[in-house]
C-alpha cells in the first residue's frame, strides 16, 4: 500500500508490542495534516477505473483511537471510496462513492439523516456515481431550497437518500479501546460488524470499482441537505492517532 505523510503526519511501524501501525497527526495550528494508508495512489493506478475493489469482499480491522469520540479533531476511518476530490495520482472529481466506518468531529455535517448533524463515529454506503443518482442533477437547485423546509425535508430527504444509496448506523463504543470491526461488501448490500454483532445491514451497496483507505486527518467538510457547503482544517492541540493492530482485506472466493 502507499504510505501518503502530509504536514507533518506519519505512518509508524510497531509502535507498541499489541500494534501493527500507527498513523499519526501532529498537534498543529493551522494547515492540512494527514497520516493515510491506501491502494489507490499505486504507480500503475492511471484512473479510477483501475481501483482494485469490487462488490464480493470481506474487510477486517482491529483498531482503536486516541482521543476518544468527541475529543478527536478532524476525520479518520477505514473502508472503500472512489477518492473523488482528486488524488496526486488520479486527478479529477467525481461523485462520491463509499462503504466505511468513518469519523467526523464537529463541524462536520453530511447528509446522512433528514434531523441531526452528519457526524461522529459511524458505519456508512454511499453511492453518487450510480445511474439512479443522474436524475437529482438537473433537480438540485429545486432539492436545495425544498430541503430548508423541515416538515418538506424529513418527506423529501428518504427518497433522495434511496437514490444515492445512503445508509448510515452510528456506533456506540469507546474509541480509545481495541475493537474489531468487519464490513462484507456485497452485490445486493453491505453488512457492518463490531466486535461479531452486526451494527447495519443495507441493501445499499457501491457498484466500485473502490480504494481503500485508512487514514487521519485534521480536516472537515459541511454538505448539507439544505444547501449549506465548506470545508476547512481544524487546530489541533495534542498529537492524534489510530492505531492498527490487524488489517485484513479478503477477496470472494472465485
């Protein structure tokens, strides 16, 4: 995989006996900071057509954080994404595309749910890049304006979440301990796992090809239903970790 260290992050091999890896954010002020593993930004990924995964495979991470939910400054998780806002090695935006258990600290939002803010520690599908998702372009100004409309919103919101197969379970554990978590990316749905209990099952499911990704960053993106957009980088005041200690990625047996 490639090792990608931005402003200051770093990707540390067995920092401790029980840990595989460490990817690491310095505490920092101003400016972007990421520690990232992927297998995306390879040399012989030319395009997103090339990105190695399909429905049909099991991911399987031990993982823990330091801070815990709430106190962690930026994002972080691990899963499946189609990176599209551009990478060094695939330029370019695209709609976005993913499966994963992400983590967004204030003032993250994404649109996730009709009330309640899009973030903390949670399982999620998403896929604007499918056929279903071509009808909402000509119809986002109309969406956008609708959606600042609660009661129009929670009636609205469902159906346009169906279209771009989001579906999203927040997780209920402590951070900072070890846990395991396992998500089975199938063809007709996506099944998300902590510690062997099965936290969301969906019929939602990206159509790939997909990267994976593992990483941590000081970053934060709004994106609302209601037609609210920024992105920023956060100050951070301590440096910020997440610890691997097994990360396993199992194709479909042909």
């Amino acid at each position: 995989m490639r090792r990608l260290e931005i402003g200051g992050g770093r990707v540390i091999d067995a920092p401790s006996p029980s840990s595989l890896l460490r990817l690491q954010i310095p505490a920092t002020l101003q400016g972007y900071t990421d520690a990232q593993l992927d297998d995306y930004g390879l040399p012989d990924i030319k395009r997103r057509a090339d990105y190695p995964w399909q429905p049909g495979v099991s991911l399987r991470v031990t993982a823990r954080f330091s801070p815990g939910n709430g106190d962690l400054l930026g994002t972080a998780g691990f899963g499946f994404w189609n990176a599209p806002f551009g990478d060094p090695t695939v330029r370019g935006v695209a709609r976005p595309s993913a499966c994963w258990f992400f983590y967004g600290s204030a003032p993250n939002d994404l649109p996730l749910a009709p009330d309640g803010p899009g973030r903390g520690w949670f399982a999620a599908t998403l896929d604007a890049a499918r056929p279903s998702a071509i009808p909402l372009i000509p119809l986002a100004p109309f969406v956008l304006l609708a959606n600042r409309v609660g009661r129009v919103r929670r009636r609205l919101w469902p159906w346009v979440q169906q279209r771009l197969d989001i579906s999203f379970a927040p997780i209920a554990v402590d951070m900072r301990e070890w846990h395991e978590y396992q998500l089975e990316w199938r063809r007709n749905g996506c099944e998300f796992m902590v510690d062997g209990r099965t936290l969301l099952q969906t019929p939602h499911s990206p159509r790939g090809p997909l990267g994976f990704v593992c990483w941590i960053d000081n970053q934060y993106m709004v994106a609302t239903g209601d037609g609210r957009f920024r992105w920023g980088t956060l100050p951070t005041g301590q440096p910020q970790w997440l610890e691997l200690q097994t990360l396993e990625i199992i194709p479909a047996s042909p």
